[in-house]
C-alpha cells in the first residue's frame, strides 16, 4: 500500500528492563507505550528481548552458575497467547500506535528471541524469530522456522521492518529486507560491554561501540546499505540490575560500561540524535519524512534497480517445518498451521479479552 502517513514521529527505548519479572516487565512496556503515545509518536521500537531483559549472564557464568538464573529467566519469559501479552496489546491500541516489541518467547517448553509488530488497532501483524542465536545465546533459545522469517510490514507509515542484534549484520537479511523495500528499519540491540572491556582473543565485533555508533559499523550500516531510517533501541542496566544478574560470590561490575547506546539513523547513514548520556533512561525521538529516502534509493535501491537478479539471487523458505506432520487424507497432503495462529496471536484482541481467565 501506499504509506497515508509520510511525516511522523517516531521514539526508540533506552531504558534497563525488568530483571528476571514478568509483571515489572510488562508495567515497563506499558509505560513507554504511554509515554510514547503521550508525545505524539506513530511508532515505538524496543529492544532485543526487552521482556525479561536480555540473558547476557550466559556469557559469564559457568554451567552451574547459569542453572538458577537459567530457570527464573524462564520464569518469567512472555507466552504469545496470555493475558500480559492481552494488556501490552491494548496499550497499543489505547494509544493508537504502531509498537516493535522483543520478548523472550516461551512456547511449549522452549524460548525464542521474537519480535512482534504491533498495530494501533492492537493487532498482531508480524510474528518474527530470530533465525539463529548467536554463540552461548543457544543454550537458551532455539532457533526461528520459515514462516517467523519475513521481516518487512506494508502499513499505512510506510514499509518498516525489525530485526535482533546481529541479524542487522547478516548480508542475507538485509537483501531480503531490501528487497521488500524497507523504508524504517528498528535494529534491536540487547546489553552490550563497552570497548573498555575489550580483551584479545574476543573480536572487536562483540563490543557496543561496534554495533552503535556512526562511522563505525552495524547499525550505520544497515541505514546506508537499505536506504533506510534505523532506530536502535538498546537496553540498558543500573547498580540494582547489575546485581540480580550476578551470581553470588561473583564480583559486580560497573553498569556504566553496557549504557548509552541508544542511536537512530537517517537513510544515509547520519546520526540523527545525540547520543545518550550513560545514566539515560528514556525515549529517543525522531521525525520521519519517507519523501527523505527517495534520493538514497535512487542512487543505490539494493532491492531493486541496483541489483542483478540475472546474476545474484536470494532464496528464501518461509514455510513452517513442523515436527510432528499431520496428514490431510480428505484434501491430499499434509496439514501446516503457521505459526503465528499457533500460538495464538492472530486471535484478534476483543476476542482474546473475552477468553476465560482474561481480565
């Protein structure tokens, strides 16, 4: 479609989510969606497994250490189909904005990295998952299937899309964002260490400054290469949050060095906001122009007229691979059922508020 909206304001989050706690997760959410829809924003972005903070003890603590923060994670992770997810939709909808919204994903008895976009009607209109967790990220969450793939939503303020962490790194994501023709792009970010932290062998690539910050690398990029307006909403942490995410006995560390991240790009890759302070804890503003990607587009539309189908071209599967596979004896085949009906957030809203046991 095209976009009825071109001009808008849009806010990205850097704020320290609710440790290890569903509820406090969920009032924070909500919170930022009001303060969003307060200051008169069509869209707000979160960051990367926002609810219930992002596991980055993982990559700190040994097997043992991990097992009781592992299990309170799961805890305290977000089902699709549940009456947190009921409220967080209709703070949407109260607020008439379009809401980009990580979680960890419990379904069944396995977690996913997901994004969902939501509408201002409260409607679900994309269901993602992360195609691959990155390193020790996959003691943790399995990995997404074909129909939690696509990226990219067509809606009335243009074609915006959503990606986790290093997915906004992967040339074979970006190429399928393009070509749908990305216009707003959230990159969502966890926590991540500063540069001071920093020790060989551990590539430079695994620090915040080269994910963040312009002229450098991931973010940035991802602006100039798609031509489009990239909010990166980052978690943040305080001394109180460094301290449930430590293990007794373990030495705290100064939160200082994992804030102030917060960045949003026009589609030529400038920095279009100052950069937070490391104490920051808020909304991140911009206003879009979409009449403002034409000519980025038009110079390099990698989506487009500045690609060679003849020569390279992208395969993409967005078909679910079920485990178990039903056969359709009455219509031939077998019976797929996405995911997103799956876990119940196709359910329309005033439907699902109905439903016994919501509120």
């Amino acid at each position: 479609m095209a976009p009825i909206l071109k001009k808008y304001k849009a806010a990205t989050v850097n704020a320290e989510p609710g440790w290890f706690d569903l509820e406090e997760s969920v009032r924070r959410t909500i919170h930022w969606i009001d303060e969003a829809g307060k200051a008169g924003c069509k869209l707000v972005a979160f960051p990367e497994l926002w609810i219930p903070g992002y596991p980055y003890w993982a990559w700190k603590v040994n097997y043992q250490e991990s097992l009781p923060l592992l299990k309170k994670y799961r805890e305290n992770s977000l089902p699709s189909h549940s009456e947190e997810m009921r409220r967080i939709r209709e703070a949407a909808r109260a607020n008439k904005i379009y809401v980009s919204l990580g979680y960890s994903e419990v379904d069944l008895a396995s977690l996913y990295t997901t994004q969902v976009m939501i509408n201002p009607a409260g409607e679900v209109i994309n269901h993602r998952r992360k195609i691959r967790a990155t390193h020790v990220e996959r003691l943790v969450f399995g990995d997404g299937t074909g129909d939690t793939t696509e990226s990219v939503m067509d809606t009335e303020i243009g074609r915006i899309g959503h990606l986790n962490c290093w997915e906004n790194m992967n040339p074979f994501m970006k190429a399928y964002a393009a070509s749908l023709g990305e216009q707003v792009h959230i990159a969502a970010w966890p926590l991540y260490p500063g540069k001071e932290t920093l020790k060989y062998p551990d590539p430079y690539t695994n620090i915040a400054e080269a994910n963040s910050d312009t002229a450098q690398l991931v973010t940035p990029a991802y602006a100039i290469e798609t031509g489009a307006f990239t909010l990166a909403p980052w978690q943040t942490i305080t001394a109180e949050g460094i301290k449930v995410n430590t293990p007794p006995g373990k030495e705290l560390e100064d939160p200082n060095i994992y804030n102030g991240n917060g960045r949003i790009f026009g589609p030529d890759g400038q920095n279009l906001v100052p950069h937070p302070s490391k104490d920051f804890q808020g909304l991140l503003y911009v206003d879009i122009d979409l009449d403002e990607i034409h000519l980025t587009k038009s110079l390099a539309d990698f989506g487009g007229h500045y690609m060679r189908p003849d020569l390279i071209r992208l395969l993409v599967d967005t078909k679910r691979k079920n485990l178990v596979v039903e056969e359709d004896r009455e219509n031939g085949g077998v019976v797929y059922t996405q995911t997103i009906d799956r876990v119940g957030l196709s359910t329309p809203l005033d439907a699902a508020s109905n439903e016994p046991g919501s509120a």
